[in-house]
C-alpha cells in the first residue's frame, strides 16, 4: 500500500500466521490502510511509541504478554491511541471483561471483512482531530 493513499496506519499485532495474512490483506487490498505487522507484543510497543499510528488492532492470545498487559501498556505509552482487540476466545472472565470496557473495540474471530474495514474505518475517523494519534 502506497502511504501516500492510505486511508490509515495500523499497527497489526497478531502471532498466528495465517490469521496475520488474512487481516492484512483485508485491510490493505479491501480497505486501502497501510498495515505494519509484527507478532511479538514487545516490539509492538517499541513501534507504537516510535511511529505514528492511527491505530494498534491486536490479537488478545499473544506470546510473553496478555492481551491485558498490552493494552495497558500502549495506554500508558501512547494514551490517545485508538486500540482494537480480537480474540476467538470470547469467554465472559475477568480478563475479557477488563479487555472489552479498556479496549476501543473488541471484535470477535473470525471478522468478516466488511466488520473489520467498518471498526478501524470507524476508529480511525474518530481519532482524526487528534494530532498526537495521527501525527503524519
């Protein structure tokens, strides 16, 4: 994806290959983002801090880190950044629990794509008057 049409930059954080491969290729070829892509929570939170990005779409099974601490720490290194959660395991605990009301989505797996396209579509938009989100 060309940046210079991209309708956004999402940050995809997802350790599954092929469910990776599937929601960015939904979100580049169906819904013109550019999609940067890594699987490893850590290095997600590097990026975010050091890159502009219009939002962080995150897997909530990743390895070395919960979908909790991760959200906590991107709310605590980029406070305004829109971040949507995913997860296959939509179990009612207190973990999904604590992910649904800290989250800006949660989006159930598997996402159709015209429901992914529409979320980030959503969020991204609603962040736009924000400078320190969509600083490019």
């Amino acid at each position: 994806m060309d940046p210079a049409t991209a309708r956004g930059r999402i940050l995809l954080v997802e350790d599954d290959a092929d469910g990776a491969h599937y929601a960015a290729y939904v979100l580049t070829t169906m819904g013109h983002f550019e999609v940067g892509y890594t699987p490893d929570p850590a290095v997600a939170l590097q990026r975010a801090r050091s890159e502009p990005w219009d939002l962080v779409l995150a897997d909530v099974d990743l390895p070395s880190m919960t979908g909790t601490q991760l959200l906590e720490a991107l709310r605590q290194a980029v406070p305004a950044l829109p971040i949507a959660v995913m997860t296959a395991h939509v179990a009612i605990g207190a973990a999904m629990e604590s992910l649904r009301r800290s989250a800006d989505a949660f989006l159930e797996k598997p996402v159709p794509p015209a429901r992914l396209i529409a979320v980030v579509s959503a969020l991204i938009a609603g962040a736009a008057d924000r400078p320190s989100v969509c600083a490019r």
